[in-house]
C-alpha cells in the first residue's frame, strides 16, 4: 500500500474552504453533505500509519451541520418572504 485517503482531512477541507472562500459559499449547499459522507467515512475507514485523532472528522461534522441548519434557516424565511 503506497497511500491512504485520509478522509478527515478531506472531509474538513470541503467543510471549511467554500465557506473561507466568499464566492463559493453557494457551493456550501452541495459541499456540507459531502463533508458529512467524508467524516462518518473517516470513522470506518483505517487510520493513518501514524496515530492520529478523530477531531478533524468532528469539528467537520460541526461545521458542516451548523452550514446546513443555516441554510435550512434561509430558505424558511425566503420561503415566508415569497409566500
């Protein structure tokens, strides 16, 4: 075996980079379940050849939630706004 994805690190850059980058934060949308789908895969994945811990993968589940809840929030009140 040459390499391993590691998935925490995958899963917390698509959590973090569309949103630090301004004019992808419409991405956010498509990119916070998958960096959900990358976190809980790091869980049953196989760790990394040196020893590494899991906060990667949970901060990424933090924050790709808390992205999700907010556009959860948005799009009730354009909702409300609409109609």
């Amino acid at each position: 075996e040459n390499h391993r994805m590691l998935f925490d690190d995958a899963a917390l850059s698509t959590a973090v980079l569309p949103i630090v980058m301004i004019f992808t934060i419409f991405f956010t949308f498509i990119t916070a379940p998958l960096a959900i789908f990358f976190a809980i895969r790091s869980f049953k994945a196989p760790g990394s050849i040196l020893p590494r811990t899991r906060i990667r993968a949970w901060l990424a589940l933090v924050i790709a939630g808390a992205t999700l809840a907010l556009w959860g929030v948005f799009l009730n009140k354009a909702s409300k706004e609409i109609w």
